[in-house]
C-alpha cells in the first residue's frame, strides 16, 4: 500500500536561520558538492579508475528473472532478516498484485555464529509447504543470478549483528539455503535473496515495475542512501562516507575515530549527542539524554530539556539529508521517488516534513518520497513475482 505522505510541492516557507541550521546559500554548496561527488565517482566506474571521492559508490548489477517465478493464486514466503530482528509472511499472488496472507514481526533475532546454528534457524523460518522463498538479508554480498533468480555471494560478515556466521563468507545464500532445506525436507524448494537497500528499491517496483528512477533513504541508527543507476545496476552510496559539508566539531571528533563523518551529523546513534553538546557549550543546567529518543521526547516538551533546541538538531540533520536527496535527483536529471526508512526519519519531530521541504527548495526536480507498507517484505517479494 502507498501513502505520498508529504508532497513538497505544496509546501511553504522554509526554517529560520541560526547558528544551528544552513542558510539556504550553504546548503546549495552542499548539495552542489555531493552531485560533484556523485559524477565523479560514477566516472570511475565507467573508466575503471580509482574512485578518489568521499563516497564509495559500490555498484552492483543485478538480473531479476525473466518470468515470474510464482503464478498467479500461488502463495509463497517473504523474510527480511535485518540487523537484529526478522519479519517473516506469507503472501499469495493475485491478479492486482500481493495479498499478504498473515505476517510474523519484527521478532528479535537469536546470536547466530554457526553455520549449524544457521541451519536450524531456518527449520524454524521457513514454512513447511512453501516452494519459493524470498529473502531480504541486511548483510554485504555482491548480487549474482544463479539458477534462473538473482542471488547474493556473502562478501564480509558485521560481528554487530545477530546473524554473523563466518563460514557463509563466500557462499552463494540462495544456493546454501535451497540445497539444506530441500535435502532436509525431501522436496525442491526455490530461494531468491537481495541486501536490504535493493530491496527497498525494489518495493517501489510494487506500484509501477516499469519505473527505474528510484533511490532509498535509511535515517535511523546508522544512516545510507542509494539509488538504481539503470534498469540493472544498483548503486549503494554509503552515503554516511560523505564529508564535503561543514562539519560540527563533534562529527569531526567521532569520524576520526570510526570514520563516516555524514553519517555522525545525522543518524540516531550520535544525533542526540549534538544536542548534549550544545546544552554543555551553553552551560544549560538541563538532564543530559541517552538516546535519540528522548531528543524527540525533549522536543515534544515530554521531558526536561531545551524543546527548540532538540527542534533545530532534528532540522539540521533533515536539512543535510535533503541535500543529498536534491543531490541525486540533480545527479540522475530526473524526477525521483525515494523509499525512505529507519526510526529518526519517521518518528524525529519534524523529520520527514523537513527533509521534504528542504528537497524541494534544492531542486527543480519532482522528489517524491513514499511510504509502502511492509516495504521490506514487499521489495523481497518483487524478486519473485
């Protein structure tokens, strides 16, 4: 289901300027910046030569199967397997699209170290009469089609999250995963898998599989963006790499610790700790916070603090994201739809208006950002219907 939940076109005025928030000057420099970057790298893709910018710009082709590989009336399986939760479902095709028929989670993720461990796992995941599954895992592989349906090698394993088995390190998932549950069960079964950003993509195909001028935005605990090049390239910016802005002096202390200096100024594991800083610069004698959170707990006026404050940091990152929005639309020259995600966007105060309004003071280009439904499962199901 889509909802355009705010069409900046519409909208009005802009945000007051300050110490805190850019002047609209600024702003263009940034997003002018980003663009620059965004040619440049794409450049060294097409030369082959070393891509000497802040954003990584990890390309990926990919193929989706030339005819659907459940029929009309047939049900099959969806699972997202994120971070450290699991949402699993069971939808059926239909001749206007998917019904989901009922759906697990987010469930919390068990610690998976093992490949044996893995295994298990999926008994308990997989339905017992299903014949194709469709995995969203949020993990790095690099996407390959292999018996007829696209695929993923595993490339790298985060120890942070609860599925970390390293023996899967060079393994094609869909292949691994068929191979054990249809020797288990006696019975073939069919197993497409993507990373996470392709599968936000990929659901906006749910409301016109023609369409090719898309990108995501993730903006909760840690933040990336990313866009498809063409009909069969995927582009994941690492977008958090990007550092031609002007950069707080805290950004600048934790990216010289862990890198991802964009990343720092706007995603929900340090945004709030911009706002502690500011109280202690100031010498305010106000609770410091734990989590983004209770920033917009602050800003709400739910708990003590400085509510235009907390305000102005959710409205500065917003702002520093749309620049990167406004920056891909100028870079693709297209009208763009974004699949946005993550809990800073959806739940910070004034979050996804700002980001919105901010896009649109950036470009001429028609930025529209969606809300689908299940958007996670849904963009796993694209790769099968």
């Amino acid at each position: 289901m889509l909802e355009i939940f705010y069409d900046y076109r519409d909208s009005g005025g802009g945000l007051p300027q300050d110490e805190i928030l850019f002047s609209p000057e600024t702003l263009l420099e940034i997003r002018d910046n980003f663009t620059a970057e965004l040619r440049s790298a794409h450049k060294a893709h097409l030369t082959a030569a070393e891509n000497r910018t802040s954003l990584p710009f990890i390309t990926d082709r990919f193929q989706l199967p030339p005819s659907p590989l459940v029929s009309e009336g047939e049900e099959f399986e969806a699972v997202e397997i994120g971070g450290s939760k699991i949402t699993r479902a069971r939808l059926r095709k239909t001749a206007n699209g998917l019904a989901i028929l009922d759906k697990e989670g987010p469930l919390v993720l068990p610690s998976i170290k093992t490949l044996d461990e893995f295994h298990v796992f999926l008994d308990q995941v997989i339905y017992p009469n299903v014949g194709v599954v469709a995995i969203n895992f949020a993990n790095t592989m690099r996407q390959v089609f292999e018996r007829g349906r696209l695929d993923g090698i595993i490339t790298g394993i985060d120890d942070t999250r609860a599925v970390s088995v390293h023996d899967l390190i060079g393994k094609v998932l869909g292949v691994e995963i068929e191979d054990y549950i249809s020797s288990r069960r006696n019975s073939p079964i069919i197993t497409s898998v993507a990373g996470d950003g392709l599968c936000m993509v990929l659901s906006a195909k749910s409301i016109d599989p023609q369409k090719n001028n898309l990108g995501f935005v993730i903006v909760g605990k840690g933040y990336n963006a990313g866009l498809l090049l063409n009909s069969t390239t995927f582009v994941n910016l690492d977008a958090a790499s990007f550092d031609k802005f002007p950069m707080s002096a805290l950004a600048s202390e934790l990216s010289q610790q862990t890198g991802w200096p964009f990343g720092k100024e706007v995603n929900g594991s340090h945004l709030f700790k911009h706002y502690n800083r500011a109280v202690q610069d100031r010498g305010i004698t106000v609770p410091l916070i734990q989590s983004t959170e209770e920033l917009s707990a602050v800003a709400l006026g739910n708990i003590t603090g400085i509510p235009d404050l907390a305000k102005k940091y959710f409205a500065r990152a917003a702002q520093l994201v749309a620049c990167q929005m406004a920056g891909i639309a100028e870079f693709m020259g297209l009208d763009m739809i974004i699949v946005p995600d993550g809990s800073v966007f959806w739940k910070g105060v004034g979050f996804k208006e700002t980001v919105a309004d901010t896009t649109r003071q950036l470009t001429g280009k028609n930025v529209q950002f969606v809300e689908i439904e299940d958007r996670a499962i849904i963009g796993a199901a694209m790769l099968v219907v």
